[in-house]
C-alpha cells in the first residue's frame, strides 16, 4: 500500500502576503509535527506551486482510519489552538479542507510533486459505479513515465466539516465540493504538470467532466517516527 493508512485529510488553499514567510515556519516547525503527535496520524506533505493563480498550498495528512480525524485527541488540539495558529489561521484564503476514505491505492515511496485531481460524480452515477468507471484511468495514470503511485479517495464530509476553534479562525469554506479526488505521485514538478493535461483526458474519458487538476511540488514531508 502506497499510503500509510485507509483514510486522509486534505487540503487546498492560499495564505496572504504578510502571512506567507510565517506559514513555512509555523507549518513546518509547529503544526505538521503536532498533527503526526495524535494517535490516528501517519504521514503528511506539504506541496506548494507558485504558479497556480490560486491555491497555491496543499497539504495531506494520512490517517489510519476516518475515526483517526474525529478522535478526543485531534479534537483538543481543534478546539485549543496554539498562539502560533491563532496568529497564522486568519491569513488562510479559498480554503478547502475534507476528510476522505481511500478507496484504492498503488505505487512506491513519496513523489517529489503531485497532481490532485477533484471529480463530481456524474448525474445517476453512484460512488461505487464511479469508482469501476475510473479503474481504466487509473491504470493508465499509473503507467505513466512520471508516475509513481496513485491514490482514488471519496469524500466523507461528515469526519471533517465539524466546528471547531481552529475553524472559527479561518474565512469561512467557499471552495466547491467533490465526492471524489485522484492524488497522482510524480517524479518531479516539471513532470507532475507535463503529465497533468493525459490524466485530466483519461479521467474525462471515463466519463467525469472538468476535472480541477491541480499540481503541486512537494516541499515538506514528515513521517510519525520522525515527529516523535
């Protein structure tokens, strides 16, 4: 299994100017390792693309299981943000954040950028028949040059979409929703948006339209063992 556990967070958003240099350090230095501290967490990335007009951040935190993102743990750091998030939560802007139940993955080791791609299911179309629908594009996302793995997550909005302290800090969710997200690992940057315009065809050959492909260079990746 490519990823560390049946279940993610993720995460889409930009930070504003005067936040921006604070957010590195803080993300880094603070938060990412507090989140791989709870119980649940395994893994988690932080991805960055400068040249996207907006969005330019993305984060991952793998979980064990959807119960890992509603624990007593995760949910006292929610409700009792340190000072340093109370400072940086307010720069958060077009903030997408969502809980997600892996439905299949594949692949080696950590990419050095991504590519995620958020799809809505078509009219009539179940999770289970969009899943079946989307096992051809996933095969050939897999076999592409640049990829080294591949991830097909749904969304359960239920596991993230509660208030919380830390929530009441950022600008309100506007971003649309998806019920379902590809997270292609890539070798590179370079590679990752070179290939990003054959994984958008593959997935609208199967039936999904427009796509939001996304993609991104890994800038920080922190396992549990490396947080203790």
């Amino acid at each position: 299994m490519a990823l560390k556990g049946r279940a993610f967070i993720i995460m889409w958003h930009d930070i504003t100017a005067q936040g921006d240099d604070d957010y590195h350090q803080w993300h880094t230095h603070q938060h990412m390792p507090e989140r791989l501290d709870h119980a649940g967490f395994r893994r988690s990335r932080r991805g960055v693309n400068r040249g996207l007009e907006r969005q330019t951040y993305f984060t991952l935190y793998e979980g064990a299981d959807l119960a890992s993102f509603v624990a007593d743990d995760y949910a006292h750091s929610l409700n009792f943000p340190t000072e340093w998030t109370q400072s940086i939560a307010p720069h958060f802007r077009n903030f997408l954040r969502m809980a997600c139940e892996v439905l299949e993955t594949g692949g080696r080791g950590v990419g050095g950028a991504l590519v995620s791609l958020r799809l809505r299911l078509p009219a009539g179309m179940d999770e289970g028949e969009g899943h079946r629908a989307l096992t051809p594009a996933l095969a050939a996302i897999e076999a592409m040059p640049a990829v080294t793995s591949v991830h097909l997550a749904a969304a359960r909005p239920d596991y993230s979409e509660i208030r919380t302290s830390e929530t009441e800090l950022r600008p309100p969710m506007s971003e649309p929703p998806f019920d379902l997200v590809i997270v292609a690992e890539c070798m590179g940057l370079a590679e990752a948006s070179a290939a990003q315009g054959a994984m958008v065809a593959a997935v609208e050959q199967a039936g999904f339209a427009e796509p939001l492909a996304q993609a991104y260079d890994v800038a920080y990746t922190l396992e549990k063992r490396d947080a203790q």
